[in-house]
C-alpha cells in the first residue's frame, strides 16, 4: 500500500535587496486562512530588517532611475507575463487569504495582471503628461520634467491582499522611485509570492523590498526613517494615519492617503511620489 | 592632405575578414500572397511580381500583386473588423495585443534584420540594431497607450477614426509599418497597410507575427503592388483616413485626390536636412554625426542630413576630415556585420542619384567620391562629397536620397539659418556646437519638424517625428503621433 505524497511547504521570506532572508530576528508569525486554518509560519520583519530594506531601496534608487524609462517599462510588463504564468498559485492564496471563491480569486488576479500592464506602459508616458515647457517671458529654454522622490515605503492596504499590494508598489516603482513595502500583515503570502516574481523579471536587487511583519510597529518606523522620502499610508486606520504623518514631517516626506473617490484611471498615486524639475537655459547667439 | 598617407600606409591596409550573417535565417517563401481578413490570399487577378535583392540583383520571392478589387477586399475586411470587433475593444485589450505584438518582434528579431537586409540592402548593423529593436520600441510604447487615451491631452474617451488606409515607403519597411500600425491600432483604428513595391517581405512577415498574437482578424490587412495598389487604396470612399510617407510629389498628388472627400490625411515627405556646424564644435564626435547623418541607410533616409552648412573658418579642415573618413567607409555585402553602407534600393533609385550627381558635376561643385571597390552585381552607388556647393545648384535643392553629401559655408548664425531655411522642405536639422545656448537660439529660428544638437538620426518612439512645409503635416511617434488617428 503506497502511502499519500506529503507535499513540500514553503517558507515564506523577506525580499530585502534581491535576496530573501529570514528575519534577523528569527522570529515568526502565524498566519491563517480566512476560514482560520494555518496558511503559513511567515518571516515577522524587525526594525533593523526595515532599516536594511530602507538602505537596499536608497542603493537601488539611482540606478534604477538612471535606467531608461523604456528599460522600467519591459521590466514591469515582465513581472506581468510572470505573474500570468503563475497565476493559479497567486490566485489559490489570493482565494485563501480573502476568503474567496476561485473565480472571484481568478477576477482579482486577472485585474492584478492588468494593473501591471497599466503600469508597465506609463513609465514612459508620465514624462509626456507630467511634463512640458514652460514660455517664459524671455530668451530662455524652460521645461519641467518629473523626477521621483527617492525611497518610498508603502503600507499596504490590509484586506486587499494582491490587487492593492500591486497599485501601492508599482505606482511608486513606475515612476523611479524604489520602495519598501510592508505587506499586508494578515494576508500576506500573495505579496510575498509576487516578490518572489520580481527576481525572474529582471527587477534590480533592492527596488523593490518586502517586509511582512506587525504593520503597526513597522509603519512607524518607515514613517520616522529619515532616509525615506516617501510614505504611503493606504493599509492604516484614518486615525493612526494622522500619526504617522505628522512622524513623517520630520524628514518632510511626501505623504500619500488613499481617497474615497478615487478611481482606477486616477493618476494620483502616480503623482504622489514624483518631484518637479524645472530647467532654465539660455537661448542667445 | 597631410594625414592620408597615414590612413592608407598603416590603418589602410588592415582588412577585415568578411563576418557575413547567413541569409538562410530569413526563412522567406517562395511566394507571399495577400493578407486580408487574417488570412493569406492569392490576389483576384493571380497576378504576381519578384521582390528582388538589390545587393545582387537576384529574386527573393514571389509577391502578389494587389489591384483595386483586392484592396476593396481589404477595406471591407478591415471595415467589418471595426464595426464587430475593434471598435468594441477595451483599451486595455488593444494594449495587450500590441503588447504581444512587441514581444513576437523581440522574439523573431534576428529573423526579420535579416528579411529586410536582404529585401532592402540596408547594412546587417542597422536593421539589426535600429530598425527592428525601434519596430519592437514602437508598438511597446503605443501599447501603453491605448489605456490611457484619455490622459493624452485630447479630452476623454477620444474616438477612433475608422478605417486607416496606410502607405509606407522602402527605406525603413518593418519600422514605418510600426511607426503606421501601431498608433492606429492603439488608438482603436482598423487599417489596410500597402508595403513599398521593393520591399514588402517584412510586413509578410510581420503578418505572420499577427496571426501569432491572434490579431482579431481583418483588423489589419496587408496588400501588396505597386503604385497603383496605392492609388486604389487613397481612392477607396470606405476609407477614412490615408497615412502616407514617402516622396513630396506623390504626397501632393495624394492631398489633391483627397482634398475633397472626408478623409483624413498625414504626409511625412522628402526633406533636405541642413547639418550646421559652428567653428566651437568637437570636431570627432561631429565628423562622426555628419558622416551618420547623410551614409546613414545609404543616405535612403527622409530626414537625412544632406546639406552641411560648415562655419568658414573650420571650413577647411572639417572637409579634409570627412573626404578622409568617407574613404574608410565599408561599402558592400549588406549581411556583412562589418558594413557601413549597403546596397541603393532599386535601380530607378539608383539612375536618380547618378543624374543628380552628374548634375552636380556640371554645375561647378567639387566632386569627391569613395575609391571604394563596388561589387559587380547588384545596385551600388560610392559614398559621394560635394564641396563648393552654392544653394542654386540642384544638389543643394533637390532630395538626392542617396548616399551624397552637398558641403555648404557660412559666417555667422544669421546665414546659417537663412541658408538652413533656404529650402521648401522643413523636416530636420542638425546643429553641432559647445554653445547651448547657440543652439536654442538656431534651433527656435529654424523651420524644421525636428533638430538635432550634437547628434543626428536619432529616433525613439517617444519623440515625435515629421515635418514643416513640404516635408508634409502630421507626426509619428511621442504623445502627439496618436492625434493622427484620434478623431478629435
């Protein structure tokens, strides 16, 4: 009598700087299914793991902007292509996580997809809509170009496992910045999965980092780090919102809180994290 | 010349060993037929005619020769995909199909470099890294498009046209069929594109690359003929709008013939880019940009730099440079890796440029022309300098599209924009020198649709491309390219 086939489980790591650790820490946390069974012992993200991430996210920064936004562009349309080729996996613990069915899991995941393809062609669109020349009165060259804030840390949205996970850090990736973000902290694994992606997507190491973790803790030490320029607080209640966007004031970061009224063609989360530039030259013989 | 002899004793007499790409990875048919309503079709009439390579005169394939009813075929196929299909499409669905577009490029990149090598007798070196990675660039930027449109400055949800009728010319074959299709489609047009008489293999091929990414069909219908496939297309009433690059004379005939109808229209025509170099310039990086300007694609390039105007004072020595460096041009077997400058397109292009160039002669300029060996067989044409060139001589007017450069003075900014502008075309410019500021000011006082500083031939599906005057009206390319097909 031939025994059932024990299956292999994962680990679910860190993605700090291309590699995937464990927490320095060492430490866990039980994550469960919707319906409450044990989904996964998932790595609990530490101070000092966010502090790494912030570190690999500035490294990461330049060269990742510097690269052309036609680059930035193939890169995310080839997270796109990897994560429909993996999409039954994203969508079983998108079903998990969510408590879902499989076809609204298949939806979300479809619409995940399609996000990134949004994405992936605006790298080298914002400049076109953002930017322009500005007419000067007087013999001078003046245009504007948009340029990113730097190091972004995201919290993500707590419920909406893969879909929000994927508007939070592309938005900022697209437009140069890098990003740490702190998953969803009870749902986590789709994220996870996705970062796991990234590394067969051409994505360099420490543009996008991930950190699963007590997002509490967590979020108010991205909102105080004072290499971040960043801050997206769309995974936290309005009221420790507030908190932690007066905590960002001190390295005067840009802040980015979701809107009610916000819809899916909205380039608001575009615009969140990118700076203008304005160029004078002169213009004489 | 005191530095030739250096050049011929020592660096001349080095040789390369041929490093020839193998024309077999082009995989061409023996014979193409139509490509209408996803489909391959012999043409109504049965009627064929050989697409031929310049580079040795010998037929490729067998290609179909359209006539008005199968271009009417076409319109209808592409008319019925509009109404059922495409214009029914979300913008997100027309951007993945693009997308996929894109990639099957990428994926089939070696295969088509060497179709349009073969079928145009441009260098390996170019089709394999300009034309066919900047085809890719271009339905991948335009993907990213079609998603957005209403980001793009011309109100929301701006509509398609219909049916875009589209004819491209030789020079650039699979790229122009990017820089026509891919905005089009992107915008929600169904379209009907005519390939150039000498060059249709790589829209063939090209269209094999739609049925891989499952194209709806009809969307897009190829047809290929001559001038009157073309004639039958811009007549077509179910047509709405016609795209056409190519000479200015045939685009002024096209403007009249539509002037009255409903259609739409876009003309990039001929150009006769000044190349203006100020006495401040680098002069290696400018010797270099001249010389990519004009032998660039066998000078077959629309916004070519074809008159250089050089500031007196350097006058002298940019001349001695550039007779020197056109010597070391590699002329030849266009799939040698090493080529420079391949084969003239056709032998109609090929008597053109010989009488402009006797022309040239008569009328008094200095002729200095590559001691080059031509091959035996095939279309050839040796890289060619005119120095003492006066603006009334017609190498300094008329488009050449050859691999022939008129060299041209002047003294101050004032006349060298008063000569740049001398022209009836207004397509490109170039403007070589340290002095930022200079440039601005040439560049805001010269009438031509785009100007290169301290570079020339540059393209990048972001950057709008086309022209002022008789270089025609409309642009290809950036956020602006898609007004072509918007109806707004």
């Amino acid at each position: 009598m031939s025994e059932a086939r024990l299956d292999v489980r994962k680990t679910y790591k860190l993605l700090i700087n291309g590699a995937f650790p464990r927490s320095e820490s060492g430490r866990s946390y039980e994550v469960t299914s919707a319906k409450g069974a044990f989904l996964a012992n998932v790595a609990q993200g530490s101070r000092k793991d966010l502090r790494d991430a912030v570190t690999a996210a500035r490294g990461a920064q330049v060269k990742w902007w510097n690269s052309t936004a036609y680059n930035r562009g193939q890169v995310i349309y080839r997270l796109a292509e990897m994560a429909e080729s993996r999409r039954d996996e994203l969508a079983e613990h998108v079903a998990l996580c969510e408590g879902v069915n499989a076809r609204t899991s298949q939806k979300t995941v479809s619409a995940s997809i399609d996000r990134m393809v949004w994405y992936a062609g605006w790298t080298d669109k914002i400049a076109q809509v953002l930017g322009g020349t500005n007419p000067v009165a007087g013999p001078f060259f003046n245009f504007s170009i948009p340029v990113p804030s730097g190091v972004v840390g995201v919290v993500c949205v707590q419920e909406s496992s893969l879909e929000g996970f994927v508007d939070a850090v592309l938005a900022p990736l697209c437009v140069g910045n890098t990003v740490v973000a702190l998953a969803s902290e009870r749902r986590p694994t789709p994220a996870v999965l996705l970062g796991e992606m990234t590394s067969s997507s051409d994505f360099p190491a420490g543009v996008l980092n991930i950190v699963t973790g007590p997002s509490d803790e967590l979020a108010s030490v991205l909102a105080s780090h004072e290499d971040v320029d960043g801050l997206d607080l769309s995974g936290v209640t309005s009221v420790d919102a507030d908190g932690l966007a007066a905590l960002g004031a001190s390295s005067i970061k840009r802040v980015y809180r979701p809107h009610e009224m916000e819809s899916d063609s909205s380039l608001r989360r575009l615009r969140a994290f990118v700076e203008t530039s304005t160029v004078w030259h002169t213009i004489g013989q | 010349m005191s530095d030739r002899p250096l050049a011929n004793s020592q660096l001349g007499s080095l040789e390369y060993d041929p490093a020839p790409e193998s024309a077999a990875i082009a995989k061409l048919k023996p014979s193409y037929g139509l490509f209408i309503d996803g489909q391959f079709s012999e043409a109504e009439s049965d009627a064929q005619f050989a697409t031929v390579n310049p580079a040795n005169e010998e037929a490729l394939s067998m290609v179909a020769q359209a006539s008005a009813l199968d271009v009417d075929r076409a319109v209808v196929s592409a008319r019925r995909a509009y109404d059922k299909v495409w214009s029914k499409t979300t913008g997100a669905q027309r951007s993945k199909y693009l997308f996929r577009i894109a990639r099957l490029i990428q994926e089939r990149s070696r295969e088509l470099a060497v179709v349009e090598t073969l079928d145009n007798g441009k260098p390996i070196r170019e089709s394999r890294d300009v034309d066919i990675p900047l085809a890719a660039a271009h339905f991948f930027y335009y993907a990213g498009w079609a998603d957005k449109l209403d980001h793009a400055g011309f109100g929301v949800n701006p509509k398609p046209l219909g049916v875009a009728g589209q004819i491209i010319p030789w020079n650039f074959p699979l790229l122009m069929a990017a820089w026509k299709l891919a905005p089009a489609l992107a915008a929600g047009n169904t379209c009907v594109l005519k390939p150039a008489e000498t060059t249709p293999l790589s829209a063939l091929v090209l269209a094999e690359i739609l049925e891989q990414a499952e194209l709806p069909p009809g969307v897009v219908n190829i047809v290929t003929g001559d001038g009157s496939t073309g004639a039958a297309l811009v007549e077509h009433p179910d047509v709405d709008k016609i795209a056409f690059t190519g000479s200015t004379e045939v685009g002024r005939m096209i403007q009249q013939r539509t002037a009255a109808s409903h259609k739409h229209l876009t003309l990039e025509l001929g150009g006769k880019g000044a190349n203006i170099v100020f006495d401040d310039a680098p002069i290696d990086e400018m010797i270099e940009g001249i010389i990519d300007g004009i032998f660039f694609n066998q000078g077959h390039v629309c916004c070519a730099g074809s008159r250089l105007l050089v500031q007196e004072s350097v006058a002298d020595e940019v001349l001695r440079r550039l007779v020197r460096r056109v010597e070391q041009l590699r002329v030849g077997d266009p799939l040698d890796k090493n080529t420079d400058v391949g084969a003239i397109n056709s032998a109609a292009q090929l008597l053109r440029i010989r009488e402009l160039t006797d022309f040239g002669e008569s009328e008094g300029a200095t002729r200095y022309t590559s001691s080059c060996e031509l091959p035996q067989k095939g279309y050839w044409f040796a890289p060619t300098v005119f120095a003492d060139v006066s603006q009334s001589h017609r190498i300094a007017r008329e488009e050449i599209f050859g691999p022939v450069l008129s060299v041209l003075t002047f003294r101050t900014p004032e006349e060298a924009v008063a000569k740049a502008n001398n022209t009836n075309y207004g397509l490109a410019c170039g403007v070589w020198s340290e002095k930022g500021s200079r440039t601005l000011w040439v560049a805001e006082r010269l009438r031509a649709g785009v100007i290169w500083a301290n570079t020339y031939n540059r393209f990048d599906p972001t950057s709008p491309f086309g022209g002022m005057r008789e270089s025609g009206f409309g642009r290809e390319g950036g956020r602006h390219g898609l007004e072509a097909y918007l109806n707004v």
